[in-house]
C-alpha cells in the first residue's frame, strides 16, 4: 500500500493500475454462417477396429442445423470426407442470406440439410408482392418464397436460413450428440399454426443418428413434412460406385411442368430399377427419381438404401427409422461427382391439385399438442461386408403422437 501510495504521488498510479489489476476481454461474436459457431462433434478412432469409422460430424445451427460435413477414417485411406461440401470458412464467405441464397437456397447445394415444414418442391403462384407465391391446404392459403426470382416453385423449406434459439452437446457411448431447439412459430406468418422444432444428431463409430420432433403449440391444425438433403460425395471412378434403392416404383414427373403428375410408375426391368441388392452401377446414369412403396430388409431395422464406393474403400447405408417417412428422392447427375439421397415425408408439390387422395402426398396433418417425428439412421462399412436385402415388412415407429 506504501508502494501504490508513492507511485499514485509520482503520477504513476495508473501505469500500476494496468499492470496489476486484470482486464476482462470482451467475449468473441460469434463467426460462423448464419451468425452463430459451428459445432463439431468429435471422436477418437478405435486404435484395433481396422473397419471404416465416423470421426467427426461439423454442424451449422445458424443455418437450420445443416450437417455440413462427416468425416471418416478409412482403412488405407485415411481421413474422408463424407459429404460433398466446401470448408466452413468457404461455406460461410456463399451462406449470406442474400441474392442467390436468399430465403437459404444455397444451404440445399451441399452438405446435408434439413427439410421443414415440408420436403422437396411446392408449387403455386405468384402474390400481389411477387417476392412469394402460394398454394391452398384444407381451404387456407400458405404462403412460401420461391426457388429464385420469378419461380413457381418453391425452396426445399423454411428452416434452411434460420438460427437455433439453444444448443448444447452431450457424451453418448463411443461419440458425441448435439441438440438445437428451434422456435420456429409460425415461420413468420407464413404457416397456419405455431411449431417448435427440436434437432439431435448422435455421432458413434459406426452410426450418425438424426432424430427430428416436430410440435404443434398452436391453436390451429397445421400440414407438416420433414425430410434430408444429404449430398455424398462420390470418390474417385463413379462408374464404379454401386446404387441401392428399396423400391421398383417411382412418382412420374409431368415433364412439361416438372412436376409429379399424380401417378406412379413400376420400374421392375426398367433402367431405373435401382432394387438389386448387390447395387446397380451407376455408370452413366443420370438419375432424379422419387421412389415410393418402400420395401423393408430382411435384417434390418427400415428400407435401406445403400452407396458402395470401391474408390473410398467403405459403402453407406441410409435407413429411415419412422414409417411416415414414405419416400427416397435420388439425385445424382452424370456429369457430377455426388449423389443425394432423400429421406422425406412427403413427396413434391403435395398441395398440387394433381393428387386424388391427400394420403399419397405423405404430408401429415397436426393438430393442436400433437407431436411428429422423423428419424433417419446413416452407417458406414466395409466393403467386404454383404449387402442388406430387400423384404416386404416394416420394423419402424410410426412418428406421430399426441402430447398428454
């Protein structure tokens, strides 16, 4: 106290002061696309597996919680990326927002993202504003932004550009999980009722788990549809890369509009019949079908839809873990190196007055405390593990309840 008294007397109070009081920096703002961190899940490989297993899952709760890549260690391979996706710091320079990813477009172009209130495509027409377009539901319109200036045709759903209210990250056995909590209301006043919206990926060796609960807090019913925009990346020869598809029946396209024109096709011996269980070669196929009708493994838990890539040393399998999840949308362009494979509810464009019957569109009414869930399951395998084949039951919950 002598001291500070006889230096505060020389006037050096202050330069005291700096050195031995501390400073409280002001806490970082958050940098990543949407305005908010990214999260990454982590995980230390098994030193004695020898088999493919996931290490790391990055996600983008500022953007609707996409998963925007997957890591894997592959036995002479070494680290993989997963999914077809830029770096984070070149995913946040395109995630703006703005002109081409206005209303989240961009989000649907890579990475995997999540599908609300609807999956896929909706059609309609332009409002008086034309900065939207609108369809009818049971009598209501709905109103939703276009893919691009001038569509008809709508973004694959509102949640691509939105940010979670919360987050938090937990240790499960062998990996990590995170939830996002997503209020979503009534997506600004462009659906019927309000709805809260909760996301939990589980990252293990060999399973990433995405589980989806939809809640209608209203006081109204409201039409609802998830689904999943995974794109995977295709490594090395894609001739090479094997295709699986549980289903020979696919929704025919109207092609004048490009858009479901109400029926279904049966593909059995035809080119697009994906259902073999060893795979089909994808060659030079230029695919962009939604299946339908899907067909249950024997040994599994769902209908499986399978990747095998010889060039990447490992094969994925997708199964839907809920019987609501009644369609498998595959996109996977000949001249591209990825291929997407959708699990959705719902098929495109199910407010379109092409359907006879609402209960082929796939779209589940909620009605006021009812809860719907979506849940997909991906793994990753060796290649010398024998390929799942296609039965004709279903293990699967079936994904909505009521809230007691």
């Amino acid at each position: 106290m002598l001291f500070a008294a006889h230096e505060r007397g020389h006037g050096n109070y202050h330069i005291l002061r700096a050195k031995v009081l501390p400073t409280n920096p002001e806490p970082a703002e958050p940098t990543g696309p949407g305005g908010q961190d990214a999260i990454t899940l982590q995980r230390t490989p098994s030193a004695f597996n020898g088999e493919p297993e996931f290490l790391s899952a990055t996600l983008l709760p500022g953007r609707g919680m996409n998963l925007l890549q997957l890591t894997a260690a592959v036995p002479g391979h070494g680290e993989v990326p997963i999914l077809f996706s830029p770096s984070l710091s070149a995913a946040d320079r395109v995630l703006t927002g703005s002109g081409d990813d206005a209303n989240g477009s961009v989000s649907a172009t890579f990475g995997a993202a999540l599908l609300v209130p609807w999956a896929g495509r909706l059609s309609g027409v332009s409002t008086s504003s034309s900065s939207t377009i609108e369809s009818v539901w049971q009598g209501q319109r709905l109103t939703f932004p276009p893919a691009h200036a001038g569509a008809t045709s709508s973004t694959l759903g509102l949640l691509l550009d939105l940010p979670a209210d919360s987050v938090s990250t937990d240790s499960i056995p062998d990996g990590r999980s995170a939830t996002a909590i997503y209020h979503v209301g009534s997506f600004s006043g462009d659906w019927p009722s309000m709805m809260n919206l909760s996301v939990l990926v589980e990252l293990s060796g060999r399973t990433l788990d995405l589980t989806v609960t939809a809640q209608n807090i209203g006081q109204v019913s409201m039409p609802v549809g998830i689904g999943w925009h995974p794109v995977f990346a295709l490594h090395g020869n894609r001739a090479n890369v094997q295709l699986t598809i549980p289903s020979i029946t696919r929704v025919e396209i109207d092609h004048r509009t490009g858009m479901p024109s109400g029926k279904t096709d049966l593909l059995q011996g035809a080119s697009g019949n994906l259902i073999r269980a060893r795979g089909t070669h994808l060659d030079d196929l230029d695919l962009n079908a939604t299946y339908t009708d899907l067909q249950s493994s024997i040994l599994g838990d769902g209908p499986i839809a399978e990747i095998r890539d010889p060039s990447a040393g490992y094969g994925l399998r997708l199964t839907p873990l809920t019987a609501n999840i009644k369609f498998l949308r595959v996109v996977a362009p000949a001249d591209k190196p990825w291929i997407a494979i959708e699990p959705d509810t719902n098929v495109d464009d199910p407010f379109g007055h092409e359907w006879t019957s609402p209960d082929q569109t796939g779209i589940v009414t909620l009605q006021p405390g009812e809860t719907m869930q979506w849940r997909v399951r991906l793994e990753i395998f060796s290649l010398a593990t024998p390929s799942v084949a296609p039965a004709t039951s279903a293990s699967m919950t079936s994904g909505v309840t009521k809230t007691q």
